[in-house]
C-alpha cells in the first residue's frame, strides 16, 4: 500500500496552479444525464472520484472521453438507469445521477451509499424533495427506486441545509412541469457553478447564490462546448485554503494561482473566511482576481473557530487549520457544527506530539513549540491533508498511511509541495 514520506522542517517557497474542484465537478459531470446532446467540460481536476464517478456513468451507457483535464461526455442512448451498490459505495456522490435520471428518463435505481466516516449524511432530505414533485419512491434491497411519468414543479423546503440535495433537486427540477422554489438551499459557489452550467444548456434557474433557487422547468435541455464559460470547472477553494494553511504552519511564501481565473472572476471570495482566520494568524496575504498571495515569517498565533454553512467557515477546512493550531502560540477552540465525527485525526495529531481535548463537537488545542514525527495514519480525505501540513511542520520523518484518501481530493499533492521545497515523496 502506497504512503507518504515527509521530513519536516522545510519551509514553502515558489508558485502553485490550483486545479478545479472536485466538489464543482462531481455533480456537473452527472448533469450530462440531463441531455441527449453532448456535454463538455474544462478544468477537471485528475481525481479519483472524478475516475469513480466517470466508471458509473460509463456503465450506465454514456460515452466518455477524456484528455488531460477535460471530458466529453454524451449521454444520447442510455441502456441503464441503475446506479450499483458497488460503485455508490465508494464514493456518496454518485447519488447525485438520482435527480438527473428520474427527470429525463422518468425512473432511478440508486443504490443507498451506506456509512461515511465522517458521520451520516442521510438522502432523506433527496427523497422528501422529490416525492414533493410527484415521483414514486421505494427502498428495495438496500436501492432507492424512483418513478414518474414527469416530474412537476413545487416548493421544497428543507429540513436542513444539504449540498448534494440541493444539487440533486436542481438537476430535477430543470425538466419539471411548472416552476419549483428550493426554500433553504445550499449557497456553496460549487452549486453555483452546477447552476450556471444549467442555465448554458438552456434551463431557467434564477436565485443563484442565495438561499431560494427558483427553477422553471423545460422540456428538454442542450448541449454545451467547452467554449463556454459556464463549462468551466471553478477552482477548489478547499485545495487553496489547504496550501495556505501550510504555509502558515510551515513558514514561507507561495503564490496560488489558477489558470482558468478568466471566466471565474473575484474566485477568492469564497474563501474570506479562512483568510480572515489566517490574517488573525499572522499570515500576510494578498488576493488578487486570478491569484493570491501569502507570506509567513513568524510562528503562528492559534485561531478559534466554528464550522458553518457557507460562507461561514467551511467544515472541509477544520482539520487543516486545527493543524496549524498544533504549533502555534497559544490556546484555541474548535467546534464543529456539521459532521459528527469529523475528529478522528486528532489522535494522529497526538502521535506527532499535538496537545488536543476533545469534548463531544469542541475540540481545544494548546499549542506545543514542535511536533515530532511518528508512523500515521488517514482516516478521511481532509484529515489526510491535515496530517501532511502537520508532518511538514514535524522534526524527523513522518510516514503517512492510507493515502489513497488524500487522492480523492487532491491532485498530485506531494509533487506540488514538491515543487515548493518541501521534502515529500510516495512511496
């Protein structure tokens, strides 16, 4: 089994291109259900749910061909509309082919994605939508199987703010007869991004951004080249964030930059609050519309802070600052509000040396003036990315376990820290 090896203890110097994100690209690629005429897309990062979720859709009859970050899809004749347990199961995402399906094909057959490390993310929130706008739905051997003739508009309401529910309703809604209102939708830029795309290929979605997402249905959606900029994935604001958070664990100055900033202006903005925590930090950063700057010359002061909803600060965020906190000066308190057990690399922390209580959803760190480096282990994806920043501040060498989590989230992490100075390497 593959591993990272990392000596800490170098600081991070140079430049870095952000690749899309993941959370951007998932549902978009499934968003090709939608239509009988092609669908391309840009600045898809090279990720192993990107390749997951491709296999699915292969699988269900769509035709798919890749390049270097880019994928043409055409879903003209599909000859399934089941979803199997054994690729939903690797990866939670692949629910989103719910909504695209029983819109265009008037069935789904998904498989229940089953546990999540991190806690329960539960689709009822999915079906209630759904069955709101007319479908039919069972659970049968472990399957959510959908029906309806057509799906009609309506007003779904929420019990709790859900990203892929939110995308999933959109998706459906953009074939539906009659207008649907999505009251407490989520407001995170990569349904945004979903939304946009949406629209290009000829749905009427208005509310974009905000929490009521009014979708008007069509009969029937477009094609779209990756001439447009609606097909462009927008960049992964959770991979920039973790960059600078090593660099404000590890000292140094990198430049972040991202190549498709053209047609994605004013990106950073959905980061404000991670900068603004990083700024309390220490860290001297710029943002600029199509790159950001940071540079750190001190030891890091400890930061507390709250997960929320966006724009809040993101829980996608909370492992990577907490590693930051395991060095600097002083006392912090981290609370997690959305996932349950979203602290489980805090005991891979303490291997390292780190000095963290844990009480229910409050974590409390006191900073230690070093870590040491010690045989670790993955447990999810962004506590893996909280173990490299955390072993690149590390005296000795650490060797990170069960990366194969890091890979679904990241490209190519260890050759752009790499480049960087740091001394990282797989093996």
């Amino acid at each position: 089994m593959e591993q990272l090896q990392i000596t800490g203890g170098k600081s991070l110097y140079g430049e870095l291109e952000i690749a899309g994100a993941k959370n951007a690209a998932l549902p978009i690629l499934c968003a090709s259900l939608l239509s009988a005429e092609p669908l391309e897309i840009s600045n898809v990062p090279d990720l192993h749910d990107v390749a997951t979720l491709c296999r699915l859709l292969a699988q269900m009859g769509v035709k798919i061909e890749r390049t270097p970050h880019h994928i043409y899809l055409d879903a003209k004749s599909l000859t399934s509309t089941t979803a199997p347990y054994d690729l939903v199961k690797t990866m939670r995402a692949s629910i989103l082919v719910l909504g695209p399906l029983l819109a265009r094909f008037g069935e789904a057959r998904v498989s229940l994605p089953g546990g999540c490390a991190i806690g329960s993310r539960p689709v009822e929130q999915h079906i209630k939508g759904l069955e709101a706008m007319g479908a039919k739905i069972t659970i049968e051997e472990g399957y959510i199987h959908a029906m309806a003739s057509r799906l009609k508009g309506a007003r779904i309401v929420t019990d709790m703010i859900t990203v892929t529910g939110t995308e999933n309703l959109l998706m459906a809604a953009t074939l539906a007869d009659g207008q649907t209102i999505i009251e407490n939708a989520a407001r995170e830029p990569e349904v945004s991004n979903l939304a946009y795309l949406l629209n290009a290929m000829g749905a009427r979605i208005s509310g974009i951004g905000s929490d009521r997402l009014v979708i008007d249905g069509v009969t029937e959606l477009h094609g779209v080249t990756a001439a447009n900029p609606a097909a462009t994935i927008i960049a992964d604001r959770i991979e920039v964030g973790t960059f600078l958070c090593a660099v404000a664990a590890t000292s140094g100055e990198v430049v972040l930059k991202n190549a498709y900033s053209a047609v994605q202006p004013f990106w950073l903005d959905c980061l404000d609050a991670v900068i603004d925590k990083l700024r309390q930090a220490g860290a001297e950063i710029e943002t600029h519309s199509s790159y950001c700057k940071i540079k750190m010359n001190q030891r890091a002061r400890a930061v507390s802070f709250r997960t929320q909803e966006f724009p809040g600060f993101p829980t996608d965020m909370q492992a990577q600052l907490m590693a930051v906190n395991c060095t600097a000066q002083g006392s912090s308190t981290m609370i997690e509000t959305i996932f349950e057990n979203r602290f489980m690399h805090v005991n891979e922390l303490r291997r390292l040396g780190a000095d963290i209580m844990v009480d229910g959803h409050t974590a409390v760190c006191q900073g230690v003036e070093k870590l040491t480096g010690a045989p670790i282990m993955a447990t999810d994806l962004r506590a893996s990315a909280s173990l490299v920043i955390a072993a690149l501040c590390a005296q000795g060498q650490t060797k990170i376990e069960r990366i194969y989590h890091l890979d679904r989230g990241y490209e190519s992490m260890e050759k752009k820290l790499g480049l960087l100075g740091a001394q990282i390497e797989r093996v």
